[in-house]
C-alpha cells in the first residue's frame, strides 16, 4: 500500500534575503547554527541535532535521518557540521535562492557554492 502525502513546502529564504539584505541573511543563518550547535565542540553534531530538533518539535526525526542530514552538509568528513557547511547547506537546499538569478549576487560576494 502506498501512502500519498503532499508536502507544502514555503521557502521564505527569497523574501528573507530581500528584506534583510545579505549580511542581514546570513546572520541569521548564523544565528540558526548557533541554535543547533554543541556549545563546547562549536559544531553541529549528532547528539546536539538530536537534542535540538526535539526542542523544535520534531519528535520524531529518526538516527538514520539525522546521519542523513548531517552528511549531507558534511564536506570535511568530520560527521559534523562546522558553522560554513551549515550555511552552504541551508543556502543549496532553499530552491528559491538556487533558482532566481537575482538572488546569486550573494553567493558570488561570499563565493559560497
């Protein structure tokens, strides 16, 4: 039996990015990292995602989808996120960004991707 779930997805980081600006933006993204991170090691791991996505809500993420999760912002190999990989992260996985032109002027400044 297969399940047809329709997700809604709303990627707000277009409207973000106009109306705070760049440093704005990318503050923000920061400022999200920060809230995930593991404050003695400065890094998202595994337990601090865990941890963290519970306090979000997300109750019922599984081990298996938070390793995915992790490595798939991992570029270093290290099976955490440092504050740069969770911004890349966040930067490729918003459709809107990655498809409006307008909008890659940041990634170019930053030279990100």
């Amino acid at each position: 039996m297969e399940l047809d779930i329709a997700v809604d997805f709303e990627d707000y980081f277009p409207s973000m990015m106009e109306s705070l600006g760049t440093e704005g933006f990318i503050g923000e993204l920061c400022n999200g990292f920060r809230l995930l991170m593991d404050c003695e090691r400065g890094l998202i791991t595994f337990e601090s995602l865990k941890k963290n996505s519970i306090m979000l809500g997300l109750h019922d993420m599984r081990d298996d989808e938070i390793i995915c999760m992790l490595s798939e912002g991992d570029l270093d190999g290290d099976g955490a996120l440092n504050q740069v990989e969770f911004c890349i992260l966040m930067l490729r996985l918003s459709p809107g960004l990655m498809d409006n032109k307008g909008s890659t002027q940041w990634v170019e400044e930053y030279d990100v991707i």
